[in-house]
C-alpha cells in the first residue's frame, strides 16, 4: 500500500514538472515579444529617459526581449549618456547590441519629423503640413499670422500684413512624443528664427549697412532683403554678391528689379509682360524693398543680408553655369551676349 501511495506521488510530481512547471515558467517571462521577429516597428524615446525605461519600453515593441541584458550591454559600452530620444524605426526581435548602436546615432525615422527646405512660403510649409500630418492647409495658413505670437516673439511686432512670411525657419523638427497641432509647429519654427537670429550681430550689421549705404535698414527690412536673396541664388558665394548688388541699387535709388519678387504674388515665372504690372511685389515698376518677405530664408541668406560684401556691383546674371557680376549696364549687357546660349 505504501509502495502504491509513494508511486501515485512520483508520478504526480512528474506530471506537475511536465505540464504545470513549463507553463509557470512561461507565464512568468516578460521580457519575451510579442510580436514576430522582423517587424519593423516605430518607438518613441522620450526626453530623460534612463536606460532602465529605455530598456521597457523597447521590451514593450517587441524590438528587445532581455530589459537586464539591454541596460547590462549599454552599462558596458558606456553609453548611458549616449543614448538620444526621438522616434525610431526598428525590428522586433533585435539583437541588443545593434538596437544600442541605433539609438547611439540617433532617431532614423521620419514619421514625427518635418523638413522645410530653404525658401519655402508659409503657403509652401502649409502643404508639408497637410502632407505630412494631415493638418489642413487652410487651417495652417489661418493660425500663421503675427498677431496670434506678438505676445511670445515680440520680434513679430515689424511684421507687415500681419505675416509670418520669413519667419518659419527652414530645417528638419522633430515632432517626437508630442501632440502636433498647427500652433505647435507655428511655434516650434518662431523659436528655432529666434535662436538662429540671436546668431547675428544686427545691431552692428544695422550700423555697417548705415554708414555703407546711407540708408537706415530696421531687422524686418534685413529678413525681407535675405528672403530675396534666398530665391535669387544659386549658391553661398552668390549670396553676399548678390546682397551687395541689391544694397547697391537702393543706395543709388534704383530699382531692385527681381524676379523672384513679382513672382512670389504670380505663382509663377515672370514674362516681359508682367514687368509692368501694377503690384506693390514688382520691384521693377516699386522702389525698394518688398512689403513682406517672399519666402522663408536659411541662415546662409540672413547672414549675407546682414553682411554683404563691399562692391561696386549694380547687375549680376546667373544660370547653372555662369555666376557673372557687372558694375556698368553695359559690361552686363556684354556677359548676356556672351552668355546667351548659357
């Protein structure tokens, strides 16, 4: 009797490390994924996060299966500190070394970011909007306006038309972890200009351009100048040349006689016989400078309108392959001829 009890025992204790054991064993692992391998997922690492968070996070995705064998590896690597936020595009089921080398070189997906090229208008950056985070066009272009952000950017208060129009600065944001809204973006471009503009010296630029040119130019006049300039080069040796030339014609009480400008209220190239029409954008037919900027300037531009070179350059004509500056209408007319065929 007692050799049957202490049988029917080993063999329930068998049983439970066959059936039970297995899937105690299972239930209690974590850090398993749980999707497929191979997956590609996105993964948002908020700013401060600490490894540990890190490690759960990507543990959560599925990307990693060990959160103790992901903080052990970055612990070794000494890349605590080198691990950077953003979002990130990864496979389920990586191996930890590789997943730590990505997010030591930083976030590699372009699903929260926004890039604005150089020279974009508001209408322009309105469309990427649209495009990218299905923020209507329409609504974006009705909450760029300089009254909505006087308050904050008291920079806005030279802002003609009400007009954000060379203020939203051009480059790529990241919008990672964050709500996205057509006032967020309007904000987060009005502080990157605000940041990038404390970069120059406009007090002295003011005072050069001043004495140069005998004319008094204010920051709004400057982003307004880099804005033409923006559209009207091809390259940066351009910019100061053609900065300089522009200055030039003012001091001289010339027209500007840009292209660009007239094209910014057309929307399209500019014909002979658009250089007559009645528009406070035609600097051939207008004195001066525009109302507003044209488009949205890069740094390179701003920098050149705050500091043009020193010439006795009046007329410049550029192509893909020619970048040719003149003092005299006729030396101007001499490289046209020259260059027609350019």
């Amino acid at each position: 009797m007692v050799v049957a009890v202490l049988a029917g025992v080993a063999a329930f204790v068998a049983l439970f490390f066959v059936l039970v054991l297995p899937r105690l064993t299972q239930g209690s692992s974590s850090n398993e994924p749980q999707v497929a391998a191979g997956q590609e997922v996105e993964v948002t690492i908020p700013d401060g996060s600490s490894t540990a968070s890190i490690a759960s996070i990507l543990q959560q995705a599925g990307v990693i299966s060990d959160t103790s064998g992901f903080v052990q590896e970055v612990q070794k690597q000494n890349a605590e500190q080198k691990l950077k936020s953003g979002t990130y595009s990864l496979l389920t089921g990586s191996a930890t070394t590789n997943v730590i080398d990505q997010l030591v070189t930083g976030p590699n997906s372009t699903a929260s970011t926004l890039q604005v090229p150089e020279g974009y208008t508001v209408a322009q950056v309105a469309s990427l909007v649209e495009e990218k985070f299905g923020i209507s066009s329409g609504d974006f272009i009705a909450q760029a306006k300089a009254s909505n952000y006087v308050a904050d950017y008291p920079f806005l208060s030279e802002a003609a038309n009400d007009s954000l129009e060379g203020f939203l600065f051009p480059k790529t944001y990241d919008f990672a972890g964050q709500t996205v809204t057509a006032d967020s973006i309007i904000r987060a471009m009005l502080s990157q200009y605000q940041a990038e503009i404390a970069t120059l010296d406009l007090d002295t630029a003011r005072q050069t351009l001043q004495s140069r040119y005998g004319t008094s130019f204010t920051n709004y006049d400057i982003l307004t100048m880099a804005s033409i300039i923006e559209k009207e080069a091809l390259t940066d040796d351009d910019r100061t040349l053609i900065s300089s030339v522009f200055y030039n014609r003012i001091a001289s009480s010339m027209p500007l006689q840009s292209d660009a400008t007239l094209a910014y209220t057309l929307g399209r190239e500019v014909t002979a016989d658009d250089l007559t029409q009645d528009d406070p954008y035609n600097t051939y037919t207008n004195m001066g400078l525009t109302p507003t900027p044209i488009c949205n300037p890069g740094l390179a531009s701003l920098t050149a309108a705050a500091n043009p070179q020193d010439t006795g350059y009046y007329y410049f004509y550029i192509t893909s392959s020619v970048h040719a500056f003149s003092e005299t209408y006729e030396q101007h007319q001499q490289v046209i001829a020259q260059n027609s065929g350019a």
